[in-house]
C-alpha cells in the first residue's frame, strides 16, 4: 500500500529535526573543546592577567596608558618610564578595540597620556573578529561589549562570533598544533633543539603592569623561508576608511578628556623591512593622517632606518622586540615625548 503524502511529509519534517538536533549538539560539543582550548592559549592568559591587573589599581592612578596590538606589549614596558604607566595592548587590536579599550581606561582613570601604537597590517581591514573576542574575554564591562558588537561588528560577523566552534577555531588550532609536536617529539624520543620551532631560545612570561618579557632572540628561519614580510609592497596598502574612523573617534575622544594622545608605530626587525618594498607610502599615510589630526607621531621603522638603532639581536621574531629591544626603544622614546610635550 502506498504511503499517504501526508506521512512521508511527517517522516521528511521529522529526519530534517532529527538533523537539526543532532548537528546542534555536535556543534555545541566541538565549541566547547575549541572554548577549553582557547583558555589553554599563553597569550589569552597574558591578556586575562593584564586586565585582571588593571581592574585591580587604585582609581586615578596612572599618568599614561599604552594601547595597541601585541606591538604595544611587545614595546612597551611601564617599568620603564618615570610615570605610574600600564600596558594596555591585546592581540591583533585595531582602532575600533584601541577605542573601546581606551574608554574602559578612562572608566576607572585619569592618565595625562594616552600612547596608541598604530600598525599597518591593523590599519588596512575593515574587521577582525579575533581581536574583538579577546578582549570580551576579559572586559567586565558587559553593556559596552553590547555597544561594540552594535556598533562595529558587521552583521555576518555577529553569526560567527555567536557559533563557538568558528569564534574560537584559531585558538583549538594552535593549540592542536602544540600538542601533536609534543606527543611526537614523546614518541620518537626528540631532543627539544632538534625540533624546528617558530620561537628561538629564551622565555616569554606576563611580568607587571601589562608588560610581557621576553629575551628570545629571532630565529634564523625567520630570516627567510617564514618571514612574514616578503610580499608586502607599500603600493598596495590601503588605510580602512572602518579603522581611519575609530582612530578618528580616538583623537576626539582624547581631545574632550583633555588627553595627550601620541601615535606609535613599532619596528619590525631589519631583516623584514630588507624585504618590505617602499614603506616610505604607506609610513607617509599614517604620517598624514596624524599631521591632520594634530597628533604627535613617530615611527620606528623609519627612525631604526635613519639611525641603527637595532640589531636583529633584539628581536623576538621578525615583527617584534624582545626585552633588549624594549629597553632601547623605551629610552629613546621617553627622550622624544619629553621633548614633545615639553
């Protein structure tokens, strides 16, 4: 006997469901295992205990704050400077968290200078949902994390950042990676030196005030078949109008607290700017955009040209210092912004 339509529906309806449940539950598992992987990555534990750090200072206690990407952390060292300073940068941030950092900051301070490290590679995507998660992952302030996701995320982003298993798939990746190294290097008994690695020899710890150490000196293989660098022409850039916005609101923001603000771009080892091909266009960009602003800026980049100010020994990787290289930039940039701001 046939099967009335009307049952075959049921059971098509029913099949759809049955899919539906079982995906999401799949879905729900993997984002948890990609969640817990996420709280095992070193560099989200550095952010957590920056702002764990942060939230815990006495109110009104600094005179300046750093915010920007890991080029702001890996450059910046409060214990260098003469004044109550924190370091305030978080992986891959761009202009839209440095502005959403900053007002946190100004929440619960009242800094006299407000430093923000400006990188190319941040300035020339309209959104990054990375960067955003880490620091939701550690700002207490929920309305203003409501306000960041309505303001800046785009709409196909709200979708990924909703789905744990997309917005914590870089994290498990890393952190998968990792393990499979170590389990083989257990298995066939492999000397850790025998072991290519992405990092030279040295440490890397969270130390105080936001501030993470590091005397890793950068790799050879970084030199070459990795560096990051190799294909970057300044012909090719483009400033986000997105990103030329929120450090726009940054300036204006900065000017109704009656903040000293200063822009920042770190340098990238030398070996790396051999192969970046006329960064002079895309330094003149960001040089322009501060002039028109009236903001103070200095590039490092330009400045280690013009001066030798370092070697590759105090490099990290190729993108960024190490604690030697910080305490070069540290000395000389405090001399600049005294001269600066008189």
């Amino acid at each position: 006997m046939r099967e009335s339509s009307s049952t075959s529906s049921f059971k098509i309806i029913l099949a759809i469901v049955f899919v539906l449940v079982v995906t999401g539950a799949v879905g729900r598992f993997v984002g948890r295992k990609y969640e817990y992987a996420a709280s095992l990555n070193t560099i989200n534990a550095f952010t957590a205990q920056r702002f764990e750090d942060f939230y815990a200072l006495d109110e009104d206690s600094l005179d300046m704050v750093f915010i920007g990407s890991s080029h702001s952390y890996c450059s910046f060292d409060p214990a260098n400077f003469d004044v109550p300073s924190f370091q305030m940068g978080t992986p891959l941030q761009h202009p839209d968290t440095s502005y959403y950092s900053l007002l946190e900051v100004l929440d619960n301070q009242d800094p006299e200078t407000v430093v923000v490290e400006v990188y190319w590679d941040m300035l020339d995507d309209d959104f990054e949902l990375k960067q955003a998660t880490s620091l939701f992952e550690v700002m207490r302030n929920e309305k203003r994390i409501e306000d960041y996701i309505e303001n800046v995320f785009p709409e196909g982003d709200r979708v990924k950042y909703e789905t744990p298993v997309i917005r914590f798939q870089q994290d498990f990746f890393a952190y998968a990676s990792s393990r499979l190294v170590n389990k083989a290097k257990a298995m066939f008994g492999v000397a850790d030196e025998a072991v290519p690695s992405s990092a030279g020899e040295g440490v890397e710890y969270y130390l105080a005030d936001g501030y993470v150490y590091c005397d890793i000196v950068i790799p050879e293989a970084e030199f070459d078949e990795t560096n990051q660098f190799k294909n970057l022409d300044g012909k090719d850039w483009e400033f986000s109008k997105t990103q030329k916005k929120w450090l726009e609101k940054i300036v204006e923001l900065c000017d109704k607290k009656d903040k000293t603000l200063i822009f920042v771009t770190a340098p990238v080892a030398n070996v790396s700017m051999g192969y970046i091909k006329n960064y002079e266009l895309i330094h003149n960009k960001i040089a322009a955009f501060a002039q028109s602003r009236g903001v103070p800026y200095i590039d490092y980049n330009i400045i280690n040209m013009e001066e030798k100010m370092f070697s590759h020994e105090n490099f990290r990787d190729d993108a960024h210092l190490n604690d030697s290289g910080v305490k070069i930039l540290d000395a000389h940039f405090k001399e600049w912004l005294s001269d600066v701001c008189g």
